[in-house]
C-alpha cells in the first residue's frame, strides 16, 4: 500500500491547528481548576460559618472580639475570613465586623481588612448569582428581599444605580452584588465600581458608628 506524503502545505495546516487548539486546550485547563478552587473556597467559607454559628463566636460583638484575640498572629486573617463569610452567609450584620475590625486592629489596618474581606465576599456573591442564577440569590436572601429589593434589576440604568448604591454607607449592597450578577453588567465594571466607591462608604459607615457610640475615640485607633 502506498503511503501518501504530506506535502509542505499540509504540515504547515497541521502547525496552524496545534497552534491554535493548545491554548484553547490552556485556557479550558485553566477554567477547570479556577471552579475547583471557587467551589474548594465556597465550601471552607460555609463550613466554617456554619462552624462560628454553633460555636457562638457570632453571637455578639464581645464574643467575636475575643475569638479573634486568642488566634494570636492569625488574627488578621480570620477576620478576614469571617468578613467574607458575612458577606456570602446572611448570618451576622456586616456593621458589626467593621466595627470589631477597627476595634481590634485599629482604624487603619482594621478597614484595610475590612475592605479585602467584602471586597473578596462581593466577588463571589456576583460570581454565585451569574453561574447559579436568581434561584440561588432566593435562596441566600430570601423571597422577601428578592421581592424587596428586585426592581432594581429592571432598571435601565442599573450600573448608575448600583455605582451610588455602593458609594453609599447605608445601602445593601451585599445583595445589590447578587443583583448585579444576573445582570448583563460587565465583570470589568462590577470591579472598578467595588474597587474604587467601597472603600469611601467603609470608612464613613465603620468610623461614623464608632464616633457616634461614643464608647472610643477614633484618634487612639491610629
């Protein structure tokens, strides 16, 4: 049987080909083990909210305080970790681990903190709402706040909306992520919003409440 050879236009369509299906064949490798480690990282955050919830660490201001206090050196990263499970897991009120943040680490590094853990929580609340849709944003906010709060993603100017919505100190925006993930809104724009309005309502929202408890003074944070 004679075996036909590949002429040199051939081999140069077969060069062409591999070139193009190896970084196809990168970036499906890539996307795999980018699920995995969201999915691995969902997992560690219920697990171990469900965890703080059994164990009472969450049970009040104090509490959580003096958790935090005895992980010695880790300190800053459990926080982190319970800011991201607060904003994932309805199961504490985000005003309160702002204010802990800045009781315990001072008024810098405890708002530097803050802001990672919501920002990294926001993340995946947007993540959670674009990959499972508005069925799972019930699920974590409820009917009522679905209801509540739906109209938002009827309007036009949603990203308008949402950009003030963060900016503001007062405005849910745990659930407003969730919201803009079933949006059309752009991954690029969800982050340049988050990244750069959050920190101003975090700072107005944490040190506002601490001065106008009136239980510290906000210079001896510094």
């Amino acid at each position: 049987m004679e075996v036909l050879k590949e002429t040199p236009k051939v081999k140069k369509a077969k060069k062409i080909i591999t070139k193009v299906e190896n970084p196809v064949k990168n970036i499906k490798r890539e996307s795999l083990i980018l699920k995995i480690l969201f999915y691995l990282s969902l997992l560690f955050i219920i697990g171990f909210g469900v965890w703080g919830y059994k164990s009472g660490i969450f049970n009040s201001k104090s509490d959580l305080i003096k958790y935090i206090n005895s992980t010695g050196v880790w300190g800053s990263i459990i926080f982190i970790i319970v800011q991201i499970v607060q904003v994932v897991i309805p199961i504490i009120p985000g005003g309160i681990t702002s204010i802990v943040g800045v009781i315990i680490f001072g008024a810098l590094k405890g708002t530097f903190y803050n802001y990672i853990g919501i920002l990294i929580g926001s993340f995946i609340n947007f993540f959670l709402a674009r990959h499972f849709g508005s069925s799972m944003v019930r699920k974590i906010i409820g009917d009522k706040n679905f209801d509540k709060y739906g109209d938002f993603l009827e309007k036009k100017n949603f990203n308008t909306l949402f950009a003030l919505a963060i900016f503001s100190p007062v405005a849910p925006d745990d659930i407003l992520c969730l919201f803009a993930g079933l949006t059309k809104m752009k991954i690029k724009t969800f982050a340049l919003i988050l990244i750069f309005l959050k920190p101003f309502a975090l700072i107005a929202y944490t040190l506002g409440t601490i001065f106008a408890l009136d239980k510290f003074s906000i210079f001896k944070f510094w």
